[in-house]
C-alpha cells in the first residue's frame, strides 16, 4: 500500500511537471508580452505630482549604450506625461523612476522526426523507421526591470518587468518604437493620473 502511494505520489508530481512544461512552451511560442506588475497597496499614488528619471545610474550595466539609455529615458517621459505627471529634477520628485536590464544566455532545443511506420495486421507485426533531427539554436534573453520609488522614503512602491529574447533591429527608428513600445506596456498599471 505505501509503494502505491508512491507510485501515485510520483505519476502526480510527473503530470505537474508535463503540465508546467507545456504552459512554458506555449508562453515561449507566443509573439505577444506581458509585463509581470507589483504594487504597494498602501502608498496613496493620488499625491504623486512630478517624478524624474534616474535610470540604471547605480547599476550602469555595459550592455545599455547611452544612446539606448537616451531612447528609454524619452519613452519613460512619454509615458509619464500621459499619466499627467510633469518632469522635474530628482531632488524635488514625487517619485524617481529606475531601470536596468539582466541578460542570460539561453538555447532552445527543438526536436522532429521524419520517417515512417507501417503495421501488417495479418502478420502480427509492425516496421518503424525514421529519424529524429535535434536542432538547437542560442539566443540572449533580456529582462528589463523598471521601479517606481518614492523619494521621500527611498523604496519602491510599483515594479514592472518584462522578459522576451533580444532582437536586432535595422534601423534606429525600428530599435526606438520597439523600445517606446516595451516601456508604454509596461506603464499602462501605473495607477497615476
């Protein structure tokens, strides 16, 4: 009776693990991004009035180039302002807004198999042939991180992440849509204005 229990214990645990995987395949497949948001619930976001952008100042990760930190601080403005908070210097902010980026070194592993099968019912037996091709491919994954943070008590009080695989862009026009894109997504549970 306890190796039953086992046994069920385990074909149990093995179905959630299935279950999981596939939840994570398919969130893999999908074009769209959702960005994962947390708040305070006891900070009052009526009274924020002004913020200012400090970006990744503290972390200053060598993977951001200026020019993208350039293009994320505008996108953070146009969101901001959308929510009817004006811009003003750090020392006088309701509210400081931060950000950075982690990348990890990812491989995806896809499998299919060609071949054939047949099956001769009066013989009683079956014939299987085939071959399974194992294609991997390596990409970087990026998580952008963006905090907002009350000035006054130096904690942050409404965090936004969002993770996808990096892409190249051609043109810096398509790289700062792209960019005002993630940050406006990312914006929009913001409870301002």
């Amino acid at each position: 009776m306890k190796n039953l229990t086992a046994v069920n214990k385990m074909n149990s645990n093995i179905t959630k693990l299935v279950t999981l995987s596939s939840i994570l395949l398919l969130g893999a497949c999908s074009s769209s991004y959702t960005p994962e948001t947390d708040q305070s619930n006891s900070y009052d976001f009526s009274t924020v009035d002004t913020y200012s952008v400090i970006g990744d100042e503290q972390l200053k990760n060598p993977m951001f180039s200026d020019i993208d930190r350039g293009r994320f601080d505008a996108a953070i403005d146009i969101s901001m302002q959308q929510h009817n908070v004006k811009e003003v210097s750090a020392e006088k902010a309701d509210v400081l807004v931060s950000y950075f980026v982690v990348t990890k070194d990812k491989v995806k592993v896809n499998a299919s198999y060609s071949g054939s099968y047949s099956n001769c019912y009066r013989c009683g037996y079956g014939n299987g042939s085939g071959v399974t091709h194992i294609t991997t491919r390596n990409y970087v994954e990026g998580t952008l991180v963006v905090d907002i943070i009350d000035n006054d008590t130096n904690k942050s009080v409404y965090r936004s992440m969002l993770t996808k695989p990096l892409k190249s862009y051609e043109t810096a026009t398509e790289r700062e849509q792209a960019i005002n894109k993630v940050v406006s997504d990312m914006m929009k549970q913001l409870p301002l204005g």
